[in-house]
C-alpha cells in the first residue's frame, strides 16, 4: 500500500466554498430579520397613485386657493372598558375667518406603524364650525388622521397627527 501525497493547496477550493457558505448564511440570517420585522405598511396601488400624480397637484393648488384652515385636537378620557378613549375635536375656518358650517366629514384614523388598526370616525356637526367624534382607539401612541370633505364641490382634503396615551 502506498500512501500519495496531497497536492500543494489541494484546500484552496475550500476557501471558496466557505466564504460561500458565510455569505449564505449572513444573507439569510438578514432576510429572516427583514422579513420577520415588517409591519407590513407599504402604498397601496402605487402604480395608479404614480399616475393620478397630476390630478392630485391640481387638488391640492385648488385646496390652496380656498384658504381653509382646520384645527384638530385630542382630548382623552380613557376608561377601564375604553382604555383609550377620547374626543377628536375640529374646526373649520374659511379664508376670511369664517366658521365653516354644515360639512360631512370622512375620516379614518390610521396607525403610521402597523397595518390593521385603521378605524372610520363619525364626526357631528356643532355650532360655529367645530366638528366632534367620540372614539376608542385600538392602541395607545401616535396615530394619523385622514379626513376629507366637499363644499361646494370642491374636495378638501387634510391629514393631522394626534397622539393617544
């Protein structure tokens, strides 16, 4: 029986495989992380949001024009059965100062962070263009609010950040 000798380097390919293999392994390690971590936010439809981008400048310069503001606020009164519970109070003012009276308010309450907590609020009209809704938010922190209205046509839309303790 005769013993050969390996080759000089006969391990050089070795090398190879296991840089191979740690990049494998780094690479799914952070696609586990990535993966594992998402909230799942993401824009829905953003081709059709990419190709409507025209209109919605020419929304937006028109909103401009009519010199709305709205005031928005939070004001909580949690419970034990409505942990985080408040009132989400609004106030429409026209260019001239005027309290703008007798809208429909569409608004959803959207969590920034994680998917599936959206609620729609039911705002009612008050007097001198104020605008309430009583609401118990699935979470406590930071939440958006989208709210859009018609008057006289026009579509104003406006987005406001409330926090919730």
């Amino acid at each position: 029986m005769s013993k050969t000798k390996r080759q000089d380097g006969w391990w050089y390919p070795w090398i190879f495989v296991a840089a191979f293999g740690v990049i494998i392994i780094v690479n799914g390690f952070m696609a586990y992380i990535a993966s594992s971590t998402w909230t799942g936010l993401e824009t829905e439809k953003a081709f059709k949001v990419g190709q409507n981008f025209n209109a919605r400048l020419a929304q937006k310069s028109a909103q401009a024009a009519m010199g709305w503001k709205v005031g928005l606020q939070f004001k909580s009164f949690a419970t034990p059965d409505k942990p985080h519970g408040g009132q989400v109070q609004m106030r429409f003012i026209d260019a001239k100062g005027v309290d703008i009276e007798g809208l429909k308010i569409t608004a959803i309450a959207k969590r920034p962070t994680h998917e599936g907590y959206d609620r729609v609020i039911e705002f009612t009209d008050r007097t001198e263009g104020r605008y309430i809704a009583i609401t118990n938010l699935p979470l406590a922190g930071i939440w958006d609010i989208h709210l859009e209205t018609r008057f006289n046509g026009q579509l104003f839309k406006a987005e406001h950040r409330i926090q919730v303790p």
